[in-house]
C-alpha cells in the first residue's frame, strides 16, 4: 500500500463483496490510460491465491492484519484500530455473572447457585424472586412449599421479613379478627331475610305524624273491631285483676290480723280506712290493664294511651299542678261565698267534727298521699286516654258526600263527640245525683278537652289528683272518713262555684302550654 493513499473507503454491510461500488465513488474522472485526475495510478488487482477461490471480477479491497486487542483497552467503537486498519463491530460484553452457554452436551446447571468466587451482587440491585414477599401481598398459607431453587438474601439486600403475616380465618369463620394496624375495617355484608320470608314487623306502631291525640289509636293496623275488642279485653282483664286483689288482701288480712274478713255489703273490711286503701289500690291497677289493651290489642306504642310523645311528660305534669293549685283556692273561696250568701243544710264539715290529732292523722295521710295519685291517674287513663283515642278512632276520613255528609263528617272528626261521650261514662260511675252529675260532668269536659290542647293526661292526672287528695284529707283531719264512700246530690251552688274556677283552671293550662311549646300531635 502507497504510503500517500488514504485509508480506504469502509464497505456498505448491505452491499455484498462481490458487487462492485458506484462509478461515482471509484473514480471521479479518470485518464484514458487509468491514471486519476491527480496523477496517480490505482492498485491493480491481484488475484486470491486461495485453492478452490475464483479471482473476482471486480477489485477486492485489500485488508491489513488486525492486530490483537490488548488487554484491558476495549476495541474502538467504529472498527478503526489505526491507519488502514478496520474492524467489525464489537459484539456486546456478556455480564461478569451471566453464564455463558455451556453446550448442549454439558450438564443441566442447578438453578439459584450461588456467584463464583469474587462475583458479587450489584449494589442497590433488588432481591431475587422469592427471597421477600411484596407489601400487600397475601401471607402464605402455612404447610405450603417454597419455590426450588430460590436465592437466598444477598448482602445489602432489604432485610427479611420478620416472618409471614398471621392465616387468615375461612370464609365460614363466625368472627372476624381485628384488621392489621392502620387498615380501616373491612366491609361487611349485610344481613337480609331469607328469600320467601317477609321481614319482622314490629308489635308497636305509632301513628302517623300530626296525628292528634284523640286520633292516636288510629294507626295502620287500625280496623273497626280493634276499639271494640280492646275494650272487652280491658274490662274483663280489669275483672280477674281485681278478683286477684281481693283474694291477696285478704290472705294478708287473715294473716296480720287473725280474723276472716264476713265479705257482707260494699265494705269488704271493718276498718273505713283499710276499705279507702283496698278501693283506691283496686282502681290503680286498671293503668297497667290499659296499657297493655293498647299493645297487644291495638298494636300501638302503650304509652301513647298518655301523650302524642308516647310517654308521660313528666315536667309538665309538674308544672300542671299549679293551675290546679288555683282551681282548688277560687273552688274553696266561692263556696266560702257561696254559703255565706246561700245558707244550706249540707256542710262538708260536720258540726261534730273536731281535729283528729297528729297521731291519729298520720296513718290516713300516708294512705291517701301513696295511693291518690295512682287512683286518680288510672281514672284518667281509662276515660281520657283509653276511651278518647278508642272513639276518636273512628273519626271519618275524607270531604266527600253531599253538605250534610261532609258536615258530619267533620264534626265526627273533632274532639267533641269522644269527649261527650267518655264524660257522660265517667259520671255513670260514680254513684252522684243531681246537681253533682252536671258538676262531674262539667269537669270531665274540662280535663277532656284541656288533653286534647295539650296533647297529653299529664294536666288531668295533675287536676284530678289534687281534688281526690284535698276530698280525702279534709275528712281524715276532721274524724268523719266514715262517709268517704257516701255519693249522693249536691246544691245548685256547687255547679255554679265549678264553672269559673275550671274556666281559670283552663286558661291557665292552656296559657302555661303555649309558654312551655308543648308538643300537641304526634311527630
């Protein structure tokens, strides 16, 4: 090779030997005699001389010797190790810790083997499959067997886990373990019904909202007879209960006092007293035979027999007590009035009556004050709570009709027939006459009507009790409780006295209502 001439022009990989480069890239311009446009003679091509190899009939490019790479400098990238000389590219480098294929002859390797002697493992490079377990992966299974061959944890690899998360318990398991620190609880599924089978309905349903309280009994599971039923049921519950009563009382009668009461007329015992405390106790337990009439007969909430809240409202029932307080003080005084101006024969203090002594008084006010309440109470149950929403029950529904129909329809649904009603059975029970009818009557109207405003008894119960209490002492201080059971007529002037002194008793319930925003209808 001519010391002046350049390297060589490299040859196209995609282009065969054989095949002859372009006309432009062997000559630019050439002589008639061969000679380059400069002055110089190309190479002339010399023949291989192999054995078995036919000269090319076009010029071979003449290659110098590569010379052996030294080591530890890689071959150039390009193929050029020097002038003149080119090389192929460089095959990629195999991995200090790559194996190199070992032939189909040779022994199948053991995978997972540990590197060679001075092999290590690249820094920060991850662990093989298998040394660790991925976050949020599940625990495995105990008894499982691990995968062969896999790598055991390599020098600065991620420590190991301390050890597999605990089993998780079977589907069927009936109680879940607590989840793991910082997981939020697991969902879990709801429980539905069988299929076929219609859910539980509860025994107690109330009525719908607004319902007034002489409405109440009239909820969805109201039918005609439900009123009617729960009545009779009532009165024959009332019947057991107090036939019950009277064979208690009197096994403890015989037993306290050795002798058999004789059961003759309407006083069961000698004692005035001991009959005030066993008539008082048997019309108490008529509350519970009520409430229970009410759940189980007309399958509603059984306090609701006492408010549109389905329960007693306590603290108003406290505060009803002092326009009672003011009905009994303008009671007293316009009878004071009363018979100073109209003079009778009938006093409620006898001429003979005289201060009893605090000994003697001590036993009746006991009595009166533990037993009063639940007797007045259980009155007013029965005829304003059970009887008003029994009626009321059947308050027509809807404006349809002709005038007439719709105007009894909406009188039918007013308060006034149940009150009407349930006043004129209050009075059949007691054994009153005359002017004392019209009295009882005027007061059952009262307490009846006041309910219905203020949506509940409690009023009533406070009312009633206060008189009951002041009927009852008044004659256990004076020595004449002997007569406590007589009912008989009363003067004209007793009517008259009530009907202002229950006006003031309803003014100011209703005054005292509005400033305690008591609720009137259900919600």
């Amino acid at each position: 090779m001519d010391s002046h001439q350049g390297p060589p022009e490299p040859q196209d990989p995609r282009r065969p030997a054989d095949e002859a480069p372009p006309a432009e890239s062997r000559t630019s311009e050439s002589t008639p005699d061969g000679a380059s446009a400069d002055g110089t003679r190309p190479p002339e091509p010399t023949a291989d001389r192999r054995p078995g190899v036919q000269p090319s009939s076009v010029q071979d490019v003449r290659r110098e010797p590569v010379q052996p790479q030294q080591p530890g400098y890689p071959a150039q990238s390009g193929g050029y190790t020097g002038p003149g000389a080119y090389l192929p590219p460089e095959q990629p480098r195999q991995h200090p810790q790559q194996q190199p294929y070992p032939g189909p002859s040779a022994p199948p390797q053991q995978p997972g083997a540990y590197p060679g002697p001075g092999v290590y493992q690249q820094p920060g490079a991850y662990q093989q499959p298998g040394a660790y377990q991925q976050p949020g992966a599940y625990p495995q299974q105990p008894g499982a067997y691990q995968q062969p061959g896999a790598y055991p944890p390599q020098p600065g690899a991620y420590p190991q886990q301390p050890g597999p998360y605990p089993q998780q318990p079977p589907y069927w398991s009936p109680e879940q373990p607590p989840p793991y620190p910082g997981q939020p609880q697991a969902w879990q599924q709801p429980q539905y019904a069988p299929y076929g089978v219609r859910p539980a309905e509860p025994r107690a349903i109330p009525a719908p909202p607004g319902t007034p309280f002489h409405q109440l009994a009239r909820n969805v599971k109201h039918r005609w007879w439900r009123p009617i039923v729960g009545t009779g049921f009532l009165l024959a519950v009332a019947f057991f209960a107090s036939a019950a009563l009277v064979v208690i009382w009197t096994i403890v009668h015989t037993l306290v006092t050795g002798d058999t009461p004789s059961m003759e007329g309407t006083d069961f015992f000698p004692s005035d007293l001991e009959n005030l405390a066993f008539t008082l106790a048997s019309l108490a337990i008529l509350t519970p035979v009520v409430l229970l009439s009410a759940w189980l007969v007309q399958r509603r909430p059984a306090w609701s027999v006492a408010s549109v809240l389905n329960r007693i409202r306590w603290r108003w029932l406290l505060f009803a007590l002092l326009p009672g307080l003011a009905y009994l003080a303008v009671s007293f005084g316009l009878s004071v009035l009363m018979e100073a101006l109209f003079p009778t024969t009938d006093s409620a203090v006898t001429d003979d009556g005289s201060w009893v002594g605090l000994a003697d008084f001590i036993l009746p006010l006991l009595i009166i004050l533990v037993l009063v309440p639940f007797q007045a109470g259980a009155e007013e149950f029965v005829f304003r709570g059970w009887l008003v929403q029994a009626i009321g029950a059947y308050a027509p529904q809807g404006t349809d009709g002709n005038a007439f129909v719709r105007t009894a329809k909406l009188v039918l649904r007013t308060p006034w027939p149940a009150l009407v009603i349930s006043s004129a059975a209050f009075v059949s029970v007691h054994g009153y006459t005359g002017w004392a009818m019209l009295d009882i009557f005027m007061f059952a109207m009262v307490v009846g009507y006041v309910s219905v405003r203020t949506g509940g008894i409690e009023a009533a119960i406070g009312l009633h009790t206060l008189n009951n209490v002041f009927a009852f002492l008044l004659p256990a201080a004076m020595g004449t409780l002997d007569g406590w059971a007589e009912q008989g007529g009363a003067p004209w002037t007793l009517p008259v006295t009530d009907v202002p002194s229950l006006a003031v008793y309803a003014v100011l319930v209703l005054w005292l209502a509005k400033r305690q925003e008591l609720t009137r209808v259900s919600g």
